[in-house]
C-alpha cells in the first residue's frame, strides 16, 4: 500500500486480524475456478500483487498459477510481508515467492516484470489511485493483464438488507444513508480513499488506455438463518461478532467514522441521532444472535475488473 494508507497501521492486532477475518471465505470454490479461467491463469506465470497485506491473493490463486509460477507481493508494510514471507513457505509450493516493502505509487519491480499484475482493497484506500494503477500497468508485460478486486461499500450500505431487526421508519432509513454518504465524501476530503471507488475503475483503465477492459462481481451473498448449520454461515457470523461487538475494535471503527462524518460536512447532532439509532440495532442483533433468531440477506458489490495493457 502506498504511503498515505500509513494513517492506518495494518500491522496492529486490530487491523491485521480484520486482514485476517474479512477476507475468510469470501468467495466460493467454483467462482474461483471460474474467475481463474477467466483471467487465463496458467502454470508457470508471474503474478505481482500490489498492496499484498498478508498474501491473500497470492494462495488464493497460487492453485491455477504457482506450479512452476512466479509471485511478488508488494506492501507498505515491513511487519505485514515478513509475516505474508513466512507463511508462504507453506502455501507456495512448486514454484517461487517474493515479498518486499514497497509503496504503491513506486513499485520496486522492473517495467514488464509481470504477466498479470492484481490488488484487492487497495485502490478505495488511495488517495491518488490512479497513481498506483499507472505503476500496475508500467511492471506489467504488454499484453499482460492488470486485475482489480475492489468493492464499491458505499452502495452496499446505503442499499440495506433484509433482516430480523425492526424494520426503521422512513425518515431513519434516510439518515442512516445520509450519514454514509457524508462519511464517504469526508473519507475523500481526509486523503483516506473512496469507499465506492470499485464502481469507478473500469473508466479509470480506460482513461490509461487499457484495452479489453471486462468486469464481473462476486457472487457471494451474506446469508445467514437459523440455526446456521453451513460452514459459511459459520464464518460470516463470526465476521460479525469481530466486526461489531468486540469493543476496541468499535471504538476506533467509531472515531474513524465520527471523524469523516464531520469531515464530510456533516451536523454533529446528526452523528449523534444516527448513533442511537444504529447502537439500538446492534443491540437487538446481539440479544438475537445470542438466542438464535437472527437472520439476514444481503448481496456486495465487489468488482474485478480486468484490462490488457496494449502490446
């Protein structure tokens, strides 16, 4: 990641373990299978990927490429590629990795070096993304693929999903997407990304003269009934748990988005309305998780998108 993501530390316990359980069976084996023949993985390629973090894309896609393969995993963190270095001598096995520190908007890889150069979560984190894409497309080998896994969060929480909560009335719907359409515009203003950025990709490899440019969304859908007997459902309610009801890790998601709230424009008074309303909700989640009636349904809009850099 470049070097203004460093206003979040990744490698600290809080940070890194959402690293960790975000990225827990966020796609279904045969989407994989199918994302990987699309992107024309084969073994024996080269693979870079920016903004690495622990390696995520690397064994995600080290089954259809790494026998024989090449993998470079590039982050602003040292802490979090000596880790990601560690580990692959487990996952990497019949072909060669390398990790390094490097910031995003000056990769530490020659011109040409990949045949397919990746990042996941990293471009919405940027707050000149372009910069980092341009660096993608010169070490990429023309011809080559430049493949962006990013999600576009802003639509995902603004659309809503179907629940067991009480339903809000009009008038709260509307605040609740008020407050995170400010919070994305006071992210913007605080150099620390746009949270809808996915959506936007595809015009920016167009703008950089990428050719062949295609998208496709996962297919993944959060899903979760009683008495939640799937190994999904397994994972995405532990996702929850970590997410919302550990409270170190509210407490700084909460300062994080009080602070773009405000940075966005937004009323204090607003903030504090919309927190009452969202802390009551979660209250009610926990009481049902705890006793077993919680449900919910909710598509993501997770882009990857795909463009050829001309030969």
């Amino acid at each position: 990641m470049s070097e203004d993501t460093k206003k979040i530390d990744w490698s600290t316990p809080c940070w890194k373990e959402m690293l960790v359980y975000q990225r827990k069976a966020i796609w279904h084996k045969d989407t994989l299978d199918r994302m990987a023949t699309w992107l024309g993985l084969k073994p024996g390629i080269t693979l870079a990927d920016v903004g690495c973090g622990l390696g995520y894309l690397g064994y995600t896609y080290w089954p259809y490429f790494g026998q024989g393969g090449r993998y470079f995993g590039i982050d602003a963190s040292p802490a979090l590629v000596s880790d990601a270095a560690k580990a692959a001598k487990d996952w990497a096995v019949g072909g060669r990795f390398w990790f390094a520190a490097g910031d995003a908007y000056s990769l530490p890889l020659p011109d040409g070096l990949a045949d397919v150069t990746m990042c996941q979560a990293l471009l919405i984190h940027l707050d000149h993304p372009e910069r980092a894409l341009v660096e993608m497309v010169r070490v990429t080998r023309p011809g080559g693929l430049i493949v962006c896994h990013e999600p576009d969060n802003v639509s995902r929480r603004v659309g809503g999903l179907y629940s067991s909560l009480p339903q809000l009335d009009i008038e709260d719907q509307l605040l609740v997407a008020k407050v995170n359409l400010i919070c994305s515009k006071g992210r913007i203003a605080l150099a620390l990304g746009d949270s809808s950025f996915g959506a936007k990709v595809p015009h920016l490899m167009k703008c950089l003269n990428l050719t062949d440019i295609r998208i496709r969304n996962n297919d993944k859908v959060a899903f979760l009934e009683p008495t939640y007997d799937s190994s999904n459902q397994a994972i995405l309610l532990e996702k929850i748990k970590k997410g919302f009801f550990d409270a170190e890790r509210q407490e700084v998601m909460r300062n994080r988005e009080r602070n773009e709230f405000l940075a966005g424009g937004g009323y204090p008074k607003e903030y504090e309305r919309y927190l009452e309303i969202d802390n009551r909700a979660l209250a009610v989640m926990q009481r049902q998780i705890a006793d077993g009636t919680y449900f919910m349904c909710t598509a993501q809009d997770f882009y990857v998108v795909r463009g050829t850099k001309p030969a």
